[in-house]
C-alpha cells in the first residue's frame, strides 16, 4: 500500500542534497550568484592541428582562451596561429599575446586592457 509518509521523508531527504547556488559574498550575501554565459576562460597546449577545432569552438561559444604553443614546433605553431587569427576576424574578437608563445583569444564583447607598463 501507498504510504504518504514515507514518500514526504524521501522528497525531503532528496531536496536537502541538492546542491545550492553560490552565494556572493559582501554587501548582499542573500543574493545567489550565477554564472554569466560567456564567462569561462579556457587555458589549452595543441598537440596537434587538429586541436584548432576546439579551440575555435570555445570562440563561438563566446568563451576566452589562453593558447600556450610552447609544446609545438614553430611551422605547426604558426599554421594554427594563421587559423585561429582567421577565426578571430571572422568572430570580431581580439588577439593580446600574454608572453612568449602564450596568446589570449577573446571574443567580441571581451575588451583586453594592458596596463601603460606592460606595453610594448
């Protein structure tokens, strides 16, 4: 038989474990905090050129990425560096190398600002 009791109990027990929304912290600490779209940062090393892919997948999905070419030979570097800035004109982004063979991909709507000591 149907036991109403014990269904309560077990709609309680699962609601309690359901993860809650982050809370932000200061002025208004009652507030939830929620994930904009578009705000994720993806940090990627290719391999191959077939990673190029991926990385433009994340541009269209209007998320930065921080590519680090450190791991590939200079020709397949700069072969995925051709794609990408292609990528890059067709999205209306923006292109800031950070250092050395590492390079911020952001998409249009994401401004890069360098401070005046960090400009060449």
């Amino acid at each position: 038989m149907y036991d109403y009791d014990q269904t309560r109990t077990r709609n309680r027990q699962f609601r309690s474990e359901a993860p809650q929304p982050m809370m932000m912290r200061g002025g208004r600490s009652d507030m939830p905090m929620r994930q904009m779209e578009g705000s994720n940062v993806n940090i990627y090393s290719p391999t191959t050129f077939e990673d190029i892919q991926t990385l433009i997948d994340f541009l269209k999905r209007n998320e930065q990425v921080i590519v680090d070419f450190s791991s590939l030979d200079q020709p397949g570097a700069y072969r995925i560096m051709d794609f990408m800035s292609g990528a890059i004109y067709a999205l209306d982004g923006s292109i800031k190398e950070i250092k050395a063979n590492i390079f911020l991909f952001a998409p249009r709507g994401v401004s890069i600002s360098v401070p005046p000591q960090y400009r060449n």
